[in-house]
C-alpha cells in the first residue's frame, strides 16, 4: 500500500506527488474528475488546493474530495529528478566564491 508525503502543481490538471518511499510521481488527473465530487477540480483555482492529508495519507482538496494513493500511483508515472539536481549542482558551484 502507497501513501503521498508531498503535493505539487505542475500544470493543468497534473500534480507531483512525493510518495512515502521519497520517489516523485507525476499524475494526470484530467481524465479522472467525474462525478459529483470531482466536477468542481475542473476548475483549475479549486484543482490547486490539492495537499497532502497526513492522517489520510493522501491528496485531498478544499472541497473534501481525495483519491487513493495507490490509484494516484498505479495512474502517475515517475519524475527523474536527476536533471533537476545536476541543473541546481551548477548554479551552486557558480554562485560559490573560492
């Protein structure tokens, strides 16, 4: 069983979600808002209060709505952040005076 330790926005109706073995996921959502209490994640304003719900280990929304990690799992697929890394490992070695 999954669980998310961290939320981010990326774009759209897409979210990077940090799982509980510190991996980053990336899940489209937009083919997954039907339903009475989905419809409104649609607009983009109320998609972006997605955050992490501690006590139920997932993403949940300001309207109440949430999904199961394990389907935000099996649906997301995975971020290599390494490009990330190597792009902040520059700028830092640019910015360090000697």
């Amino acid at each position: 069983m999954h669980y998310i330790t961290g939320v981010e926005y990326d774009s759209g109706h897409k979210l990077r979600l940090r799982f509980e073995d510190d991996t980053w996921r990336l899940a489209d959502l937009e083919q997954h808002l039907d339903g009475e209490i989905f419809y409104p994640l649609k607009n983009i304003v109320q998609f972006k209060t997605a955050a992490p719900n501690r006590d139920m280990d997932t993403v949940v929304w300001d309207n109440g709505a949430d999904m199961s990690p394990d389907f935000l799992y099996k649906i997301s697929t995975p971020l290599n952040h390494e490009p990330i890394r190597k792009v902040a490992a520059t700028i830092s070695s640019l910015t360090t005076t000697p």
